[in-house]
C-alpha cells in the first residue's frame, strides 16, 4: 500500500482526494493533507477522516507517508519538490512541474540525491482515444507528419481567477499556455517529437492579469512537420474544446471533446479492421465521476513505485514540456523566432515583479 499525503488543497485537490481519499486507487490510501489555510486542509481531512496539517515540515515529518501529491501553486512547485525529496518521499507534482528551467533541473537533481520518484502529472496522455492514437504513431501508421494543432478554447471569467492571488501572476502561474494548454502543448511534443523553434504571440484579452489569457504559436519540428497552438480562456459563455490533430502522409486523426478525450476524425489510407473498433469501443473515455485521466495515472505511479518501473512522465520528460513553453514566452517577448535549446533572458516566468 503506497500511502499518500496531499500537499495543497486548494481546486485541484478535490480531484485527487476523490481518488485518493475514496479508496478508487488499488495499492494506495491517502493519510494526511496540509494547507497553510486551515480552512481548506480541514475540509478535506474530514471528508476522508485523514490528519489535516498547517506546516509543511511537520507533515513532511509523518513517517507513514511515502508519496506526496503537490497541488500547491505552480511556482512554488520546486520548493516543495525539494523538500519533499529531502524528507525521503516520492512526489506526484501538477504540471506545470516549475516555471524556471533551473528550478526544474533543481527539482530533478535533489530528487536523484535523494533516490526517490518524481511524476509530472500529464493525465490526458492516459485518455483512452489518445491511447489509441499513440499506438497508431508507435505502428508507423501515419507515415510522414505532416502537421499538428492543439487547440485549448476555454472559459475561465475573472472570478475564476480572483479565487486566489497566484492565479494570472508570472511569479506562481503563468498564463493560459503554462497553465491550462500545458496538457495539449504536451501532447504535441509527444506525438511530434523535438521542436526546432517557436514563434508566438499573446494577448491579455478580458481577464485582469498580469500573464496572457490567449495565445497562438507555430512550431517546426525536427522530422519536419510543422505544428499550431491556440490557446485561449476567453471563450465566453463556457467551454468550447481542448483537441489535437495529427496529419500524416497516410492517415489523419482528430481527437477533441473538452479534454482530448473524445476520437472526432480516424482515418488511414491503409485501413484495419481494428479501426472499427476503435471508432465504435474506444472514441470516447469510459464514464467515470471521478475523471478518468488521473485516475489512470494513479494507477501508474503505483505500478511504477510497486514494480520499479520507468514513469511515462518523470522529471526530464516534464523539463521537456516546459523549456518549450520558455521559449514560447520568449518569443513572446521579444516578437522574433525562437530556437530551442536556449537561455532566457525575457522570459517573466517565475519572476516575482
């Protein structure tokens, strides 16, 4: 039984106590939570009758916790990594995994110091028509990548973002491609594979914050294929889609829903009879209350912390996601084309102003 505390209870925690708390997760528990805001520790801990705590090294100090979920803000995301690493426990972190490429490379270092685990939270990757798409990938199905788009439409209003001061800062979030397109931008480098360069332009459109609430970005990528991010939370009224598009020279898939979760287009020049059941038994994620993505990605980090496996998402694979997001801001910043594999120097990610 891996035993777990959640570090953070602030609008995400819901979903992983859920899981945790619920008992949804085989081979794990959740024992204990904290938040410097009592108030929200103590509604957590006593839905599940768990310990609440209000300081983080007298939480860290439990011996009957062996992994840590941090949902805390996300520049606050290496600290805590850190002291978690050094407390001897594995760390299940929300992306994005830091804001700073030093911080994130600090993160992975203290974590191999110290042996223990770190997982990037990328949940999406585990949607069941993203599974089958990837298989599609792995098969060489779609021949030659053409081009690749993930498109984040969303609505979040100014209340969303006046629930906490963090929210829309550079210091502790970042804007809609830190935070909410960090799944799909993810997504595309996966299929993808390397990005050569970037360029990028944002806008704070409706929402009073400091970062960005839509953006549009082009990518070259090493195999040649090209690749579109738009990314918006100034839908308004609601939500309109989270999706990715994968073009190749033998096949197309479109996989879009609220949250890459549901199959629109699958095609292949070279059709299979297993194509029908993907369409009829897998276009769409199973019905689950409590979110299918984490819930499946729960069930990995247990494998892998139970089996000693490799995690699908660890540190460097999160390092990845977020050095192009960098270099996405620093276009931004500086209106020019931007290579991967630089320094920033404009970036405003994970600066306190």
């Amino acid at each position: 039984m891996i035993r777990f505390g959640l570090l953070g209870c602030g609008r995400i925690a819901k979903r992983h106590s859920d899981l945790l708390g619920g008992n949804h997760i085989e081979g794990a528990s959740l024992v204990a939570v904290c938040d410097p805001i009592r108030a929200r520790a103590d509604a957590v801990a006593g839905k599940f009758g768990v310990a609440a705590h209000y300081d983080m090294d007298e939480f860290l100090a439990r011996k009957d916790i062996d992994a840590v979920a941090v949902l805390t803000p996300s520049g606050l995301h290496p600290a805590h990594v850190i002291a978690c690493a050094k407390a001897g426990k594995h760390t299940v972190v929300e992306k994005p995994m830091a804001l700073r490429l030093q911080d994130a490379d600090d993160m992975i270092r203290a974590c191999d110091e110290a042996g223990v685990k770190m997982f990037i939270v990328k949940q999406n990757r585990f949607n069941v028509p993203v599974v089958k798409a990837r298989e599609a990938l792995d098969a060489c199905r779609f021949g030659k990548l053409i081009l690749g788009t993930v498109r984040v439409r969303w609505c979040r209003d100014q209340a969303y973002y006046d629930q906490d001061d963090w929210r829309g800062t550079w210091a502790y979030d970042g804007g809609v491609l830190t935070n909410q397109a960090s799944h799909h931008v993810d997504m595309l480098e996966w299929f993808f594979g390397d990005v050569v360069s970037v360029h990028a332009r944002a806008a704070t459109a409706l929402a009073k914050i400091e970062t960005e609430d839509t953006a549009v970005a082009t990518l070259k990528f090493r195999n040649g294929a090209l690749g579109i991010i738009e990314a918006t939370t100034a839908a308004r009224p609601t939500d309109l889609e989270g999706s990715l598009s994968i073009l190749g020279e033998k096949g197309t898939v479109e996989i879009s829903g609220f949250a890459v979760n549901q199959i629109r287009h699958w095609r292949f020049v070279d059709e299979l009879p297993s194509d029908k059941d993907v369409v009829e038994k897998f276009s769409v994620n199973p019905p689950n209350v409590y979110g299918f993505g984490h819930q499946a990605y729960y069930h990995h980090v247990v494998d892998c912390l139970e089996n000693q496996r490799a995690a699908l998402v660890d540190g460097l694979e999160g390092r990845k996601s977020l050095e192009l997001i960098s270099a996405l801001y620093e276009s931004i910043e500086t209106g020019e084309e931007v290579a991967l594999r630089f320094t920033p120097r404009l970036s405003r990610l994970g600066v306190v102003s």
